[in-house]
C-alpha cells in the first residue's frame, strides 16, 4: 500500500501493526530515488546528478533500531551499491567522520549523533531529497522532539517526508501538519484482525508475587517448544539482576540496558542473533524495531508503562506471519496500572488470576513439563553462552561498562597504582615537624597555632593521638603534658623551664602541693583562705623574735600599692611585733578575714610549724619569697593580718574580746605591715 505513493515523490504517514514490513515499506522508496552510478550507466541520470553527501535521511530513536535498519537497507540496495552508513552514539567518531568524507548515499542515525556532526560541519544535509522518521512517537516519549526539529530546519524546503510508527498519537499528526505537505495517511490492517494486538501471538496475564517471579520465569522458559525467548523489565537494575540470576540457574542469557556499554549491548544482541544466547533480557530499548528471527516467547517481568509500550514489547514475537507467546507477570501493585492498559486495548483480562511457581493452570495454559523445577538440567545446557560471542572494540567514547578500548593491551603491561593511604603530617610554617622536634614543639605549646592553620594529623607511623589542649598564662605552659613518640629529654627540659616558672615551695609541701593550683574566678573570700595566712604571719614573729631578740632588719621595699598609707604601716610594723610578744604569746586566736582585692595569682605559701627549724625554713623562704613582691590576695591578707593583729593585742591583755570582723570594702588599699625580728 505505501510504495506506489511513495514512489511518486509524496508525503507519507505509515501506520501499521509491529511485523509487518515497515522498514522496506520506506526502505525500498529511498533507494530508489537516490542516485547511484548504476543509474548513469543506465542512461537514468547524468553525471552532473552525483554526489558524495548523503541524498536520504532516516532518524530512529535507539542504537539497536539503527543497526538493524542499517543492515536491511544494505541488504536491499546490495544490487544497486547504495551505500548506507550509520551514525549513531556510542561510537568513535573517526571511523564515522572518514565514511562521510569517501561518500553516502542513505544515512540512518539518532538524533544526537546526528546534530553533533553537523554542527562540527562534518556532515552535510543540504542535498538530502527525502526524510523518514520511524517509530516517530517513541522519539517523542524520549524527549527527540525539539532535536527533531532542529534537523527538520537545516534540511531544504522542498523534500519528501515520511512518518511510520504502529502507533500515531496526536503529537506525531500535529507534527506532521507542521513539516509536511499533504500527506496521505495509510493504516494497514488485515480483515479479519479488529484488535490493536497481532492474532497470532497467544497472549496470558498472571497476577504474580515478586519474590516469586524469578522462579516463575525459570519455569516458564522450559516449557515445550520454546525457541528464543525475550524478558522485558522495566528499570536497568531489574534488567541485570534477572540476567544474572538465570545465568546461575543454567540459561545462556544476555543483558542489553541503558548502563551498558554499545560494545557489551551489541555483543549480547549479536549473541542472540546468532543462536549463542537464548534469553534475552532487556528494557524498553529493545522493544522498539529488534527484528529477530525465531523469538517464540516475550515475558513481561514487570508491567509496561502505557498501552503502546505493551503492544511494542509483544510484537518482538509473532513477526511476519509466524505464531508466538506473550506472557505478562503484574504484580499487586501494578493492577491498576494493568487494568489501564486492559481497558484501552480492549483485552480480557481485566482481573489477572493469582498464579504461583506450582500453580496447576501455569503448567497447563503455557505446556510446562510436570515436574519441572527452576534450574535448567545439565543435559539441557547446549548453548556457547554469551561469553562465546567477541567484544567488538567501538573506540567508545563514554558510557559505564564498555568494552576495551584502543591500546587496552598496553594498559594491561603496566603496573597496577596502588593507592597508599593518605599520609598527613604536623608542620609548621610549612616545615615538617619530626620525632623530637614534634615533642618539643608540643611541650611548649608553640604547636597549636600551627594546628589551627594548617593540616596537622599524626603520622603514618603510629596510631592518631587525640589532641590535647592545655591552659597556659603568660605565654608559658603551665603544665607538662606527655606527647606520643617523644624523646624524654626534650620533656626533661620542658618540666624545667615550668620548674623554673614556679614559686619555690616549702620542703614538707613539696610531695603534696599540686604543680597547677586550681584556677578560682570566685569574687568572695573564704573563712579557710584567711585563716593560715595570718596564723602564718603570728607564728613567724614569734619564731623570729624568739631566736634573734634584739635585732631588727628593715623589711624589704614593699610593693607600690594605690594607698597614701604606706608610710605610716612602716612605722607600726615593728610596734606590733612588740606588742604581740609581750601581751599575746602563746595566743592563736585567727584574725578577722582580711580585705578582698581584684587579683587572682595565688602564690604558694610557707606553712609554719612549731618547730624551730621549720620556723627557720620558713624565715629563710619568706626572705627570698619577697625579693619582687607582686601584689595578690594572700600578701595584702597577710600585712592587713599583721597589722590588725598588733591593734588587737593591747585589748587583750586588758581582759578584752578582739574586735569584730571589718566591714568588707572594694577599695583597694593594702596596709602594708611585715613582720620584723
């Protein structure tokens, strides 16, 4: 029906269902009009009408429908040379680019390959007479329509343009309103054929679990008379595990996906081609076009999307007159989407019966052998698999998967990179610090601004030690912390200089005194902080009186203090050492709790004792601990003790209580009384 208006130059719109001979219904028409030397040693043509660039176009929405509508133009044009070439992703675009450059009649590409050609100038479309868009509604499900487009507008105005597809949605009419001119649409159907589906593929729906369709699939391909079978999934992850999973079970089958590279995906279909391989299993880019003979079953994993995904999934079987099996598996939760689909083909099978793996009626209705289980016998097992079939090196130029590329061998000549775990070492103005360098780096504390700009993380030699921080004062470590792989000198020198830092402590205290005192930030004054000191500094006017009677020594230059007063608490000091001896010996009653001041240094103290060698300790210490007196809390207690202590005296002798705790003030006067011999 197509070829008579084809041939006379007109536009057409093909619609017919899938196995009937689309292909030569537009194949034949292209050869012909294209012109071949043949022609012009016909006496058909002039000379002058010859050309390199390419006369024909047909567009096909995948790589597999290209290869296939490649072959049977060559094999049609075989006897007049046309020369057909086929462009499409996935591929080098060497071997392509030098093609065009000798010379092509007929070109079938995809859509991609196509405008990246002709926009690097490499392909030339201005000569071509007629255009062909087949399976033009799948390319627009795929989203080819705006490329489509932009091919339509670099071809010329006066063209022929034919549109075949076994389903012509209103997208694909108002396209063709729009680029072609007066088209004559032919729908090819047989008499005694109503439906949408062709009548010789037995058709059967099976509402089934999923956990139980691989073992339904299994048995369902040993069934008497299967030939070449095709299982059809709807995502790429389904696709492969299936694939696999009949592989372990005894089945020569290939895998033909999305996530495979053009190598691996024409290996597999070449595989099944040629008999070496007899599952197919695949998506929905194989349900359009793929021609092969002999294929008897065509298995629905999953259930298609829509209506024309179904009617293109079976049409795999049943091809050019010849009988097949569709069987299709829903699952529970695809029943609505399959009562959708039922409804608009018209098919019985709007309420799926459940059917399991042992269901009685699955052995019955697809002529399953009793008995039969979900592993293919080893008797069985004739096929070469598909390892048997070669990879065919592509040059491929992207794609997850591909096959071996150009110079794979000697890739495999060289050493394999091992990949050593990422090594991160201390460094410090971006030297590396090593060993005891490291150490000495960390005791003083100098390492940790090095850590905050820069990547410090342990070295590859020992596990990672978590990082310690310290407080310090002054810019000096206050305390020593131990470093992982330092050397112990460079921490016996780090523990002297904060040795060197420390006040000088009493004998008797030094196993017991801390080597940090506790920081306090508390503004009050405890009873137990004031206590000591003046205990302290009664006790050693005592011992000091006692062992040098009559000898008094100048206390040293006492600290600037912000007081006017200092003058006149120099005069009383050696009066209220007086006084505390003759009027108050053997008296330990604890002065009033002294005056609180703003400074929080708190400076180790000498604990007096009875004895008189500790008292001569403690003289000896007190004489050197104020060589530099600093202003702090405990010496402004232990001069204003002093001192209130000598005015307490002369009310002690008169039988009198001493006086009350002073009124607590923030000034910050120090009455500045030491303790003379």
């Amino acid at each position: 029906m197509t070829l008579p208006v084809a041939l006379s130059g007109n536009d057409v719109i093909g619609q017919a269902k899938t196995g009937t001979g689309k292909t030569l219904g537009f194949g034949l028409p292209l050869i012909e009009r294209v012109t071949v030397p043949a022609d012009v040693e016909a006496g058909r043509a002039q000379p002058e009408q010859l050309t390199e660039a390419p006369q024909a176009l047909v567009v096909v929405p995948t790589r597999e429908l290209c290869q296939q509508v490649t072959n049977d133009l060559l094999t049609a044009g075989k006897v007049r040379n046309v020369r057909v070439l086929a462009i499409y992703g996935g591929r080098a675009y060497e071997p392509q680019v030098e093609a065009l450059k000798k010379g092509v009649d007929v070109i079938v590409g995809t859509p991609g390959r196509l405008l990246d050609l002709a926009g690097q100038k490499k392909l030339n479309l201005s000569q071509i007479k007629s255009l062909v868009l087949d399976e033009a509604d799948e390319m627009l499900d795929l989203g080819f329509l705006p490329d489509v487009e932009k091919i339509i507008q670099l071809l010329p105005a006066k063209r022929q343009t034919m549109l075949f597809s076994a389903t012509m949605p209103g997208q694909v009419i108002s396209l063709a309103r729009r680029y072609m001119s007066q088209p004559t649409h032919i729908r090819a159907t047989a008499p005694d054929d109503e439906g949408q589906t062709v009548a010789n593929t037995t058709q059967h729906v099976f509402r089934a679990h999923s956990m139980d369709k691989p073992e339904m699939v299994a048995r369902i391909l040993q069934a008497e008379g299967r030939g070449l079978a095709m299982v059809f999934c709807r995502t790429k992850r389904t696709a492969a595990d299936i694939a696999d999973q009949l592989s372990r079970r005894g089945f020569a089958s290939g895998a033909v996906h999305g996530d495979l590279g053009q190598g691996a995906r024409e290996q597999a279909l070449r595989a099944f081609r040629n008999g070496k391989v007899d599952v197919l299993v695949c998506t929905d880019v194989a349900a359009r076009g793929i021609d092969v003979e002999g294929v008897t079953h065509v298995i629905n994993y999953q259930s298609p999307e829509d209506e024309k995904t179904y009617l293109h999934r079976i049409g795999r079987t049943g091809r050019a007159g010849a009988k097949g099996t569709a069987i299709t598996l829903v699952d529970w939760d695809d029943i609505p989407r399959w009562k959708l689909i039922n409804k608009a083909l018209d098919l019985p099978f709007d309420e799926p019966e459940e059917t399991y793996s042992t269901s009685p009626h699955l052995y019955e209705q697809l002529h399953i052998p009793a008995g039969t289980k979900g592993v293919l016998p080893r008797a069985e097992r004739t096929r070469a698999g598909l390892a048997a079939e070669e990879v065919e090196d592509l040059g491929e130029t992207g794609g997850r998967g591909r096959g071996p590329r150009r110079g794979a061998a000697v890739e495999e000549e060289r050493p394999q990179r091992t990949r050593a775990p990422r090594q991160r070492r201390r460094t410090r103005g971006g030297t590396p610090l090593d060993g005891p360098a490291a150490s000495e780096a960390k005791a003083t504390g100098s390492l940790d601004a090095a850590e905050g700009t820069a990547e410090a993380v342990e070295e590859s030699a020992g596990p990672r030690q978590p990082r310690r921080r310290r407080r310090t004062r002054s810019g000096q470590a206050a305390a020593t912390i131990p470093v992982a792989g330092a050397a112990p000198a460079q921490d016996t020198e780090a523990a002297d200089v904060v040795a060197e830092a420390a006040p000088v402590a009493p004998a008797s205290e030094v196993t017991e005194a801390p080597a940090k005192p506790k920081r306090t930030r508390t503004r009050t004054r405890k009873a137990a902080e004031a206590e000591p000191a003046a205990q302290e500094a009664a006790e050693a006017a005592q011992a000091v009186v006692d062992t040098a009677e009559g000898t008094e020594e100048a206390p040293a230059k006492p600290k600037r203090t912000r007081t006017r007063k200092a003058a006149a608490a120099k005069a009383t000091s050696a009066e209220a050492a007086e006084a505390v001896v003759d009027t108050a010996e053997g008296t330990d009653e604890a002065p009033a709790k002294p005056k609180r001041t703003r400074t929080r240094k708190a400076a180790a103290k000498p604990a007096a004792t009875e004895a008189p060698e500790a008292a001569a300790v403690t003289a000896e210490a007190a004489e050197e601990a104020p060589a530099k007196p600093k202003r702090t809390r405990k010496t402004a207690a232990k001069t204003a003790a002093a001192k209130k202590t000598a005015a307490a005296a002369p009310a002690a002798v008169d039988g009198e209580e001493a006086p009350a705790k002073p009124k607590r003030t923030r000034t910050r006067k120090a009455a500045a009384a030491q303790p003379a011999d």
